[in-house]
C-alpha cells in the first residue's frame, strides 16, 4: 500500500482535506484477532470541543460494515482519531445494545489505545513534528489524564507545557524533572512540579506569585487550557514528584532581603485601614515576604480552588458555595508600600491612603485577570497620577 492510497483513503472516510499526520496500520493476533487503520490529522476539526458531535471508528466485522462513527472504540479524548476497526470475532447480526456493552469491543479499544500511544511516543521524539499535532489537538489529548486511569501517566507523559523555563517552548514532565534535580529547596532537591493557572501564558509569565519562585530558580509550568483545572486534581504525583498549584507549595519561598522595609507598626496600621475598606471584597489583607517587584498580589487560602477555576465555574454559572476567600498580600519592601504605610500614621492622610488602597487591589486583580469593581474610578485615578508625574 502506497502512501498515496492511505492519503486518499483518509480522505474518503474522514471527509478532511488535509494529509494525515499520523498513519497507524496494524493487526492484532491471539485472543482476539483484528485489524486497525488509523489516522491523525493534521489540522484540529471546527467542532472539536462541541459537546454534541458524534466520534468514532468504522467498525467492520469480516469487511462488511457494521456501523459508523462507533463511540465504543475510541475514548472521547481520542475522538480526533480517524480510521476502521475490522474484526472476525465479533457476529455480523450485533446490535447497538450489544456495542455498547461488549467485552470483545472493550479489548479492541484497550489494545487500539495503547498502539496509539506507542506510536505518539515515537513521534515524540521529534520536538518539531510532534509540535504540529500538540497544538492541534494537545488540549483534547490532555482530557485523557482525567479520564482514563489506565492510562494517566503514559497521557501525562506525552503531554506539553509552556513553563517559566522557556516561553518560546515546550515541555514535558521528564525535562521539567531533569531541570529539577539541580535545584534545591533549602536542605534537599526539589520534589514537586509547581503550576499556575491562567487565561494566557504571557499573563501568567508576569504574575506578582510568581516572583518568589523566580528568586529561587524553581520553574513553573504556566497552564493556560480549562481541562488543565481538572486533571491537576486527578494526577497528584508524576514520577515520584508532587504535582502543586503555586498557592499550595509548602516550601520556604521567603526572599532574603537587605533593602529598606516598611515598619512593623506602620505595616499593622496600613493592613488594618485596608482591610476595614475591602472587608467585602477580600478575606484577609497581609503582609508577605514572596514578592520582589510589585507591591501587592492576590491569593486564596491554602488548599482552596484557584482564581482561575472559580472564573472558570462563574463563567458557566456554577458559581457555589465553597468560592475562595481573597487574600490581598503587601510587599513592606516596595517604595510605594513603604510611602502608604508612613502615610497611613496620620489620620490626614486617610483618604489619600483609601484612594491608592483601591487602586492597588485593582492592579491585583488585573494581574490575576480578575474584573476590577470600578473601571470609571481605576482609569481616572491612574491618569491623574501619570499626569502628575510627567
């Protein structure tokens, strides 16, 4: 067979104009005996992510069509997948009761699955081919490290991700890990794949939590697809490594620090005046010893859902009782904080302090891609202290 005829067959039965960026020819003997032709396109479907599209292989049974687009045979983070199953063990009269429930169907689609992520896994090897199919169809593929247990780590192990090691590439979790073993967390190496989710990675890239594991050399892997809020629960370790969001890592991440810091009691006035003026719109107001550059970020308590997964469930209204408490940390290193605090001693000076406070939690909020309370307020601020300034 030609690479002709595999093109033009894919063509046929995937109705794709594209070429076939994998072609998977197999026969499976012993047990049970079958063959699979299966194709990887080059190019993602439009209807990739709709919820309501029908997937799945032609099936066969001695070369006379049974059905297609059988479900059955193909996992549903899989369903970019194109091609035929032709089986002599299965009855030609089966039903669709009988797919649905049937062991021989089930050994098919384990046995197909696992040759389909062979064959991924020597594809990997050429970063700059396997790039073409992980932009295509890496968000779909990722589903698989939630859903399919049997498989979670080898899925986990093909998986790419953009990280603060190299926003111009990707990589795995091997290479994170390789990178990992020379840094070192106090006393001993690092054990743990750290993470942050966000909306789009040159956002992540800059934001304030970040800073501390900048300082420290420890790379982060910058996740940006909704499916990565979900697997994240559902893989707690890779290798021996602990997979944590940021929020969650229990490391020393305090930064050793010579500059000038605010004073204790001006930083306990200045978190008391914030945290009387945002008690609806934060938990807690703190100070923190994890920021180098910017003077202030947001969090959530350790162990709560994300900022990004509780947008995620507010964008599809699901919004629940168990949202996250706000915790808007100060940085008593930076000039601007320094300046507040001082300010904050004198009761003069309140209202100015309240108006740079509401600015302040604004630019957190932006940086975590939160919406600000009042843009109107925020935008006229921000220019009269650019005007004044310049």
């Amino acid at each position: 067979i030609t690479q002709d005829q595999y093109k033009e067959f894919y063509h046929h039965i995937s109705k794709n104009f594209d070429d076939p960026w994998l072609t998977l020819h197999f026969k499976a003997e012993g047990n049970i005996e079958y063959t699979g032709l299966l194709f990887i396109p080059s190019n993602a479907p439009y209807d990739l992510f709709q919820p309501d599209v029908k997937n799945g292989l032609k099936l066969y049974v001695n070369k006379v069509f049974i059905s297609d687009k059988v479900e059955e045979l193909m996992p549903h983070y899989l369903r970019f997948v194109k091609g035929v199953i032709d089986s002599s063990d299965l009855p030609l009269n089966i039903s669709r009761e009988m797919l649905q429930h049937s062991a021989l169907l089930e050994k098919i689609k384990s046995g197909t699955v696992k040759r389909l992520l062979k064959e991924l896994q020597k594809r990997a090897e050429n970063y700059d081919d396997y790039l073409i199919f992980w932009k295509a169809f890496g968000a779909a593929f990722k589903e698989g490290i939630y859903e399919d247990f049997a498989n979670r780590e080898e899925i986990a192990g093909l998986s790419r991700f953009i990280s603060t090691n190299d926003l111009e590439k990707y990589t795995s979790f091997d290479d994170y890990i390789e990178r990992a073993k020379k840094v070192k967390t106090g006393e001993n190496e690092q054990k743990a794949i750290y993470y942050i989710t966000g909306d789009d990675v040159r956002v992540l890239a800059n934001n304030p939590q970040l800073e501390a594991f900048k300082a420290k050399g420890i790379e982060v892997l910058l996740l940006t697809d909704p499916i990565d809020e979900f697997w994240t629960q559902t893989l707690p370790n890779y290798k021996g490594y602990v997979i944590k969001h940021i929020a969650n890592a229990d490391i020393d991440l305090n930064i050793e620090r010579k500059d000038e810091k605010a004073g204790a009691g001006e930083m306990e006035k200045l978190t008391a005046i914030m945290s009387e003026i945002f008690k609806n719109e934060v938990g807690k107001v703190t100070t923190t010893e994890k920021l180098t550059n910017s003077p202030v970020s947001l969090n959530v308590e350790q162990g709560q859902m994300s900022i990004h997964l509780e947008r995620l469930m507010r964008s599809h209204q699901q919004q629940t009782a168990f949202a996250s408490t706000r915790i808007l940390e100060l940085n008593p290193y930076h000039p601007l904080i320094i300046k507040l605090a001082a300010m904050s001693m004198e009761e003069t000076n309140r209202p100015k302090v309240i108006e740079v406070s509401k600015i302040l939690l604004d630019q957190a909020k932006i940086a975590e891609g939160e919406n600000i309370s009042d843009p109107a307020f925020y935008v006229a601020k921000l220019s009269d202290y650019i005007l004044k300034a310049m």
